[in-house]
C-alpha cells in the first residue's frame, strides 16, 4: 500500500484519525496514536474521531525514525 500523498513511497500504517495510509515522512504521534500531519493540529482542538489503536511495534519504528531524522526537517514545512 502506497501513501496518499506521497505515492511513490510505501505506507507504515494508517492515519488513526481519518483512516489514510501514510510513510514515515508523513507520521505524527499524538497521545500516543499515530496520526498524517494534515490531522495532527485538528487532534489538538478536535479531538480523535475514532479510537483506532496502533500497534506497540509500529509505534516504537516511527520513534526510532523520528530520533534518527529529527535534525532534517527544522526549518521546513512537512507535507
């Protein structure tokens, strides 16, 4: 499964929010669900629309990815 907005690179898993496959790129964590960037300020006012869990395994990937790329995107809009 591809992700919807970047389609040449590969989902991780689904938006826990609006249900969309997203990469690595595009992940977010929020309270411990991960969510696409497009969600993570609605969480923030909104709310959850649904109470998708993630998996433990998938969330300590997306951390790991985080910590390792965590100086590349200061600066720049993600998305």
């Amino acid at each position: 499964m591809k992700c919807y907005k970047h389609h040449e690179e590969e989902a991780v898993g689904i938006c826990t929010n609006c249900g969309k496959a997203i990469c690595l790129n595009c992940t977010r964590e929020k309270m411990g669900k991960l969510v696409c960037f497009r969600c993570a300020n609605k969480v923030d006012y909104e709310g959850f629309k649904s109470d998708r869990l993630v998996s433990k395994e998938l969330l300590y990937e997306f951390r790991k990815w985080e910590e390792l790329h965590k100086d590349e995107g200061k600066g720049r809009y993600a998305g």
